[in-house]
C-alpha cells in the first residue's frame, strides 16, 4: 500500500516585512530594488524560529533603497516600536471622516 505524500505545514509570515514586501510586488521586484536574491527577501519574512528566519526584520542597509520604492508608489511607512521598517496604518480618508456623526 502506498504510503500518502506528506503535507508540511505553512509557517506563519513575520511581520511587519511580509505586509511591505508584498505591498511591493513580492520578494523578486524587492530583490531588484534591494539588490539581493530572492530568497533573501522572503527569509525576512520568515519566523525567527525557521532556519535563516529574520523574524520580520529588514537589514538596516536596504531601508533606503525601500524607503524611495515607498515614496515612489504613494504607500505610507513608519517604523514600529522596534525601529524595524513597516507600512503605516491606513488612514480614513476625510470623506469619511465627515460623513461619520
């Protein structure tokens, strides 16, 4: 009888760099904007427990180069409690601020 495939299971994405690399296009368009591989971008956005897992953290020497693919798309960002890089929150828009008693 043949034995079932395993099915690992999906580790959870770190934040804050899983929601800004994917607000950019995914690991490969921030790889050519950052200048690394592919696979380095995504292990920022692995769990610190996982082998090579940054936990969330982008490397302070690509904060700039990510800081202009920010600003240059229009998204927002702000550094959290940490000081690691992230997307700010969305902000209402004054519309519906007014529209609200």
């Amino acid at each position: 009888m043949k034995k079932p495939a395993r099915i690992l299971p999906r580790h959870p994405r770190a934040e804050p760099s899983y929601s800004l690399v994917k607000a950019l296009g995914g690991p490969r368009e921030v790889a050519k904007i950052a200048g690394v591989h592919e696979v380095s971008v995504s292990n920022w956005s692995r769990p610190g427990w996982l082998h090579n897992g940054a936990d969330g953290r982008i490397p302070h020497a690509h904060h700039a180069k990510l800081i202009a693919a920010l600003k240059a798309r229009g998204l927002a960002f702000c550094f959290d409690d940490e000081g690691r890089l992230a997307l700010a929150a969305a902000k209402p828009s004054k519309a519906r601020k007014a529209a609200k008693p």
